[in-house]
C-alpha cells in the first residue's frame, strides 16, 4: 500500500472520531498534514531510490557484458598471439628427408638371380608378392623442402624429389642411372582471406604424389598410388568429421612414343573423408588416345580407351582391425575404361573401352606379447577385357609378416607369401595362358639402432635367406620375365643376401 493511502486511512479515521477527541480541530489537522507531507517526501526518496537502483543495475549488466566481451576478446587475441609466436619461434626453413634400400642378392651358386616385388607373372598387373629377402636393387628417394610462415600467417611449402632405381653393384653407374625429377610443386596454407570450409585449406600446384596415397610397404605394393602434374585443394572441411580434397592431375602414356603425340590422361578426383571412411571417385579422359604412335610412327594401340572412371572405398583404423591396439586399413577399389589400372590411376594407355577391374587389399600391424608382433595383408585383383577382348587377369597374395624382439639391437623376421595366378591374356604381347601358385618363405636376422618390433622404425641392415618356388606352369607365361629365365626356373630356388633399409 502507498504511503499517501496510509495518509488518507489515518485521516479519515481521525476525522471521524473527531467528536471524541481533542477539540481542536485545527492542531489535529495541522499535524496530519505535515505526516502526509512528511509521508510524500518519503515515498519520493523511495522512488529516486528504486530508479537509481534500477539505473545501476543496469550498469552492473553492461558492465559484466562488457567484461565477458573483453575477456573472450582478451582469450581470442591470447590464442593468436601463442599461435602467432609459435609460429615465429618455427619461421620455417628448409628440411631435407629421404628413402633408400640397397643390397646384395646371390642365388645358392653365388651367382646372379631373379628378385623384385613383380618377380611372378602376375606382377605385369599389379600382382607384388613379399618384399623380404626379395630384392635386388639400389633406390634413393631424397627430397628437399623450403617451408616458412608469412607475418600474415599464411604458410608455404615446396618440395622437390630426385629418385633414382638400378640393378648394377657398381660403384659407378651413370650409364644406368634412372635419375628422375619425380616432384617439384609448391603448397599455400592458412590463408587468412579463406573462410568457412576452407579455413585450413592447403592449395597446391606443380608435379607430385597424391599426398592421400597409401600402400602395403612389405609387399612393396601401392593400395592406391595417383600422381601427375596439375592443382588441387586439400582440406576442405564441412565438420569436425568430414573433410574433402579436389584435385586435377594430367598424365602422358609410356615413355616410347613419339613426342609430337598429343593424347594426355586427364584424372579428376573428389576424395571425401568421414571419420575413419574414405570414398574417392575418380574420371579421366584422354583424347585421341587410340591415335596415339610409337617412335617409328606406328599405332601404339588403336583400341585404346579414351575415358575411364574409377572408385575407392577405404577403411582406416586406429586399432588392428577393432580388435586390439595396433592399426590396420582395407581398400575396394573398381575401375572401368581407363579406370581399369585401380592401383596406379591414370597410368595404362593400353586398356580397352570395356575393361573393369577390381581390386581387395587389407593389412594389419599388431603385438602379440612376449616380443612378438604381426602384420598380415591380402591383395588380390580381377581383370577382363582388359588389353584383348575375353582376355582376364586374376589373381590373390596373401602375405604375413612377423617380428620377434631377441635384443635390444636384434630382432628376427620372419615373412611368407603365397600367390595364386589364372592368366589368360588371349596372346596380347605373345603371353600365354597359364595358372599355379608362388610360395616364399624369408628369414632375416635384423640389426637395428632400437626400437626393434617397430615395423616402420628405420635404419635397418638384414641379413637373410630365402626359398621360393612356384607351378612349372608359369614357367610358359613369357619369354621375357623372369620365371624360366636361365637359372630360374620351378623346382625351388635359394636366394642369399644383406640388404639395408632406411627413411626419414
């Protein structure tokens, strides 16, 4: 109730006991009117007072708006400013990695022998075997990077890749040398002008691998290998779980042709990442690539296909297979056309409009306990129509690899293959039809600097001992591979040799 209604209460009632009460009148009258003025001057000290209330109340709420406002600004400018220092700390600079195997291979004559990956005839399309105790030659990969980071916090990157592959034990070997620029492109990151889905964006542009590629490494097989000269973006990302890449790559057929040739492979990929599954689509054209002729002016195919798609559906995970820790990863790749070389996009000339071709490969890497640690992987391919009509190329690696820790320096391991084969190439390139099996089995004493168990630790040197043998069937594919060579044919053979393996 207001105070000026207590008045009027307090009056009346007075008033009306006026016959009982004090006679005078005009004091009782005076009295109540200096307490309503009295009352008046109270309840407008109340008001004033409830406004300024009101007033500072509502600066107290600017105030603490104000306050929150500074503070995410104040944490926003922290955050950059940590960033941007730890990025001053690392301006950049240039870096210098490499890849490199070397050794030597001697049959049980110390005499020269057959070796590689792509030793069984099923290797013309892909079909690798283990790579332990198997190889016979000298690669170096090395790579030279420049990277820094501009005062606006953009970064750069260029990498440049020299590799060179031969099979000579000579300490000089220009006259055999492969020596190849392989890369040579230039990356752009952290835009400051990029926004939203392109916020940590890389673009790049120039000659290089895929940088989404992944392989088999003791198989010495690619799952996936695409690599040309073009541009593209990296990381675009609609979430927190889904990112994608774009990229245009162009690619030129074989190196036996006539250069005035102007049929090129053009490869479009969109390859989308959500959590740990991959879906990459692929479609590529080359143009008069059925016109397309070798040095002595002559058609190099005149079936050629012109257009191709390709797709991967991959699987990359942070455990062995969800089962225990460790990693592992599964790819189904398919390809019709041009798309029909799944593993190394783009890069056969040779195929025909109706080819298709799939392929299945899955690898894993886990410890067993008590030293011990696995790697299993299978890899397997079907072909048709794939140089000749009714022609097909079929075949499956399974591959196991396993290490045992004996000392802090010395590991064992141990690797087996086994490979099935149905070819039938309809006589494309004179190959006949043939199937059978290929076996090998590897034992290498292993000396490294630590970390022994780790598959992917390196340096390493290998002593080792291998035993191979495969159907006399093979033998037939060819007469210019390697089963039925001189020397190497079914029956069983020896393999001897040291072989170093380094990356870093």
């Amino acid at each position: 109730m207001k105070k000026s209604t207590i008045a009027v209460t307090l009056s009346t009632l007075f008033l009306s006991t006026s016959v009982w009460a004090d006679p005078s009148m005009s004091s009782i009258e005076a009295r109540l009117a200096a307490m309503e003025q009295r009352l008046q001057a109270a309840e407008q000290r109340a008001n004033a007072a409830e406004t300024r209330a009101q007033i500072a109340e509502k600066q107290a709420q600017q105030l603490a708006s104000v306050q929150r406002q500074t503070q995410t600004s104040t944490a926003r400018v922290a955050e950059r400013t940590t960033k941007r220092e730890a990025q001053s700390a690392d301006q950049g600079g240039f870096e210098f990695h490499g890849y490199a195997r070397s050794g030597l291979l001697m049959n049980s004559s110390a005499a020269k022998t057959q070796g590689g990956p792509t030793v069984t005839p099923a290797g013309e399309t892909g079909g690798h075997v283990g790579r332990l105790g198997n190889e016979p030659d000298t690669y170096v990969e090395l790579n030279l990077e420049h990277k820094q980071t501009l005062d606006n916090g953009a970064t750069t990157r260029f990498k440049a890749m020299l590799a060179d592959g031969q099979r000579t034990y000579n300490d000089w070997t220009a006259a055999s040398s492969d020596l190849n620029l392989r890369q040579a492109f230039v990356e752009l990151g952290q835009l400051p002008t990029f926004s939203g889905a392109f916020d940590n964006a890389t673009v790049w542009a120039g000659k290089r691998f895929d940088r989404d590629n992944f392989d088999i490494h003791w198989i010495d097989s690619d799952v996936l290998f695409l690599a040309g000269t073009g541009a593209g973006i990296d990381d675009m990302k609609w979430n927190d779980q889904a990112r994608s890449n774009i990229s245009l790559y162009g690619r030129t057929f074989g190196d036996i042709e006539n250069n005035e040739n102007t049929a090129q492979n053009y490869i479009l990929s969109l390859n989308n990442f959500v959590g740990p599954v991959q879906l990459m689509v692929s479609g590529m054209r080359a143009k008069d690539n059925d016109d397309r002729q070798d040095i002595d002016g002559n058609r190099v195919k005149s079936d050629a296909a012109e257009t191709g798609v390709h797709a991967l559906l991959g699987l990359h995970n942070d455990s062995f297979y969800g089962l225990t820790e460790g990693s592992s990863k599964t790819a189904l790749l398919v390809g019709h056309g041009l798309g029909a070389e799944v593993k190394s996009i783009g890069s056969d000339g040779a195929l025909l409009p109706e080819a298709n071709s799939w392929r299945l490969a899955s690898y894993g890497i886990t410890p067993l306990g008590a030293g011990w640690h696995i790697a299993p992987a299978l890899l397997t391919q079907r072909s048709e129509d794939r140089y000749v009509k009714g022609d097909s190329y079929d075949w499956a690696t399974v591959n196991l690899r396993l290490i045992q820790e004996i000392t802090q320096n010395v590991e064992m391991q141990y690797e087996g293959s086994y490979q099935y084969m149905d070819l039938r190439p309809q006589g494309y390139h004179n190959r006949n039809a043939v199937s059978g099996s290929f076996t090998k089995l590897t034992v290498a004493p292993t000396l490294k600097g630590g970390d022994v168990g780790d598959f992917l630790k390196r340096p390493e040197i290998r002593l080792f001992a291998t035993w191979m043998n495969w159907d006399h069937r093979l033998d037939n594919y060819a007469s210019d591979d390697a089963f039925g060579s001189k020397g190497f044919d079914a029956g069983g053979e020896w393999n001897f040799g040291v072989q170093m393996e380094t990356w870093f």
